[in-house]
C-alpha cells in the first residue's frame, strides 16, 4: 500500500487569533530550558519551542519524578505585562521539588526565567477581557538509569500557551466517596505529575455517569470535602467563604489564597476548615444559600451548578449576584491594574 508522508514545514507561527485555540494545545514561539548536571543549573536559555531528545532510560519515564507549576501573565489596561504573584508559585515549586528529592531551582533563575520568556513572547497575551498567558514552569528527571533511584540530572523548563475563559457551563459535580486523589503522608500538596495520573480513572468514570468532575473527599473516611477536580474546592453558605484548610492532600492553591485575602478584604466572613459532606447535605435541606466553586489558576473560578451526594443531587446558587462572581471579579481587576495592587502580587514587566 502507498504511504502518504507529510512534509513538516517550519514557519513562524503569529499570535493572532489563538481564541479558536483548544486550552493548552498550541505553545508560544519560545521556550525557556536549563540543565541541571554535577550539581549545577547551566546551559540555560530562551530558545525557539522545540521537542527534547532524551534517554529511553530517562528516570522522569519510569518513576515519576516531575513537578511543575501553573501560573499566568496577564495584559493590564494600559498595555504593560503582569505576572501574577510569581514568589508563591516559587515557593510552591520548591516545596514541590523537595517532596519529590528533586534540586531546588535558585530563584533568581526561576524568576529570570519567566520573565525573559514573557518578554519575548509578550504579543502572545491576549488582550481580551478573558484572555492570559498560561505559563507551565516545570521539572524532570532526566538521568538515563533503570535503577530505581533518585535522578542526578534535570530538565528545567518553562513553556505558555494563550488562554481564555475555561469552562463554559456551569460544572455538575459528584461527590467521591470510593476514589482518592491524595491521602495523608502522600503527594497530594506537590504538584506532581503522578497525582494527575492517578485521578484520570475515577473522573472518567464520573464522566461516564454525566458528571464533569468528581468532589473529592478524604481518603480515610469520604466524609470530608478536599477538592474540586484540579481546583480547590470553595463554597459560600449563606455569605461566609468556606474552604477546607491546607492539609497533606490539599494543594495550597494560589487562586485560593487569593480569593481568601480579597474576601477579607472585602468583609467577607472566611473560615478555613473541615467541611462534611453531612454539612453540606443539612446546608442544602435547611434551604441555606449555597455557592459551591473550584478555584484555580487556569479557570480562576468554576462554578459548580450542582452536588450529586450518594444518590441525591443538590442545586447550588448561580445567581449574578453570587459571592463567587464577586471575588472573581476583584481579582480580575487586581491583575489588570484596574483596582490597586495592595497585597503587592502583580509583576509588572
Ligand atoms: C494547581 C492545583 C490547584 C490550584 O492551584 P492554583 O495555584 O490556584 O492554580 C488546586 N488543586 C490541585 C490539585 C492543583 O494541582
């Protein structure tokens, strides 16, 4: 039978409309890389994205070893680009990379990093109202050796790819009570490849039953809310911001802490606690205002229409004057310079 081979053609790829671009599909033209080798970060560089050649021993192949970051550059109204709140998500790395034995990254190399690759691929941030730069810094452990073992040589490496509103509707959410993500003395506050791998099979389970995401609970006893899919999980019952505190399953999201800061801010009671799936079911019969939303970087908020609990689904309150909404929309105005920085999280470049 006669093949048909495409020719690849290299050509310069713009940054105009990236909109009809599927979330994290197409990367900017540029990348950041640094190898880590007898001890050392070196050979670092912006170059043009291009594939890796490695090892099919590379220890990253086999035992799991890769941690990354999600972070986002946005456009300000008066043009000028800003990287949100780039200390925490080094400091996050770093507590990821030492879960995990993997070598710190200094962090004037992390931010320069960053900020060099945003620099050059700045005309790749949206200027859209919903539109920011995703940036993927992560780690991987590039050793060639069978051995199980910890690897001593690393890739460091950022890339970004153009993004837009996230989720469109509003998520119909399952409580999981047989599945964990993350259990206690586990990974689950690294942000590690591993965990993702993990979570595949049971969300596509409850995709199979209609459901977006599953609400994941503690692994001891399924009684306890952790998080929301990939998101931090948030809730407002009758106007009080609710969220499970930080634990050894539970990623200590920026968005999260984030939104906790602007509520405050903003007289909003917060309370960062165990909340049962019990309190959520009596929160629903006693006819309480409930919000229910994953926080993260890459949707900032997703709202959740509804909770299946056992059998049972519950309808969350969606209306436009949720709490939710308001959060995210102090946020949005922080980021793009339309309200005053005061917590000192915008890194204008
Ligand atoms: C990244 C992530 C979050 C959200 O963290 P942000 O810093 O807000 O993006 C929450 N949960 C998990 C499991 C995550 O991986």
């Amino acid at each position: 039978m006669e093949q048909t081979i495409e020719i690849r053609v290299q050509k310069n790829r713009n940054a105009t409309d990236t909109r009809s671009l599927p979330f994290g599909k197409v990367p900017t033209e540029h990348m950041f890389i640094a190898e880590y080798k007898n001890g050392q970060w070196q050979n670092a560089a912006v170059t043009p994205f291009h594939d890796l050649t490695m090892s099919p021993m590379a220890l990253c192949l086999h035992y799991g070893q890769t941690v990354f970051e999600g972070m986002k550059a946005f456009r300000m109204k008066d043009g000028q680009a800003n990287i949100f709140r780039m200390q925490k998500h080094y400091e996050r790395f770093i507590k990821s990379l030492r879960r995990m034995v993997m070598p710190d990254v200094p962090q004037e190399l992390f931010m320069s990093a960053i900020q060099e690759l945003v620099k050059v691929d700045r005309d790749w941030i949206p200027s859209d109202a919903d539109g920011s730069l995703y940036i993927r810094p992560f780690m991987i452990a590039t050793e060639g050796r069978i051995g199980v073992k910890v690897s001593d040589e690393y890739l460091f490496m950022v890339i970004c790819t153009p993004a837009y509103q996230y989720y469109s509707n509003p998520l119909k959410v399952k409580v999981e009570t047989h599945f964990s993500r993350a259990a206690d003395g586990g990974t689950g506050a690294a942000k590690c490849g591993g965990n993702y791998g993990g979570a595949f099979y049971p969300t596509g389970l409850a995709r199979e039953q209609g459901f977006d995401q599953v609400l994941w609970t503690d692994a001891k006893t399924h009684h306890l809310i952790e998080e929301s899919g990939t998101m931090n999980a948030m809730f407002c019952i009758d106007g009080t911001l609710i969220t499970p505190p930080l634990s050894g399953s539970i990623l200590d999201g920026v968005t999260r802490d984030s939104l906790l800061a602007l509520a405050a801010d903003n007289g909003i009671k917060t309370e960062q606690r165990p909340i049962s799936v019990d309190e959520l079911m009596e929160a629903f019969a006693a006819g309480k205002w409930v919000e229910a939303f994953g926080a993260g970087t890459a949707a900032v908020i997703a709202p959740i229409a509804g909770i299946a609990v056992y059998d049972k689904m519950y309808d969350c309150y969606l209306g436009e004057d949720a709490v939710m909404y308001r959060l995210k929309n102090w946020l949005y105005d922080i980021r793009t310079g339309a309200a005053p920085d005061k917590h000192n999280w915008n890194h204008i470049i």
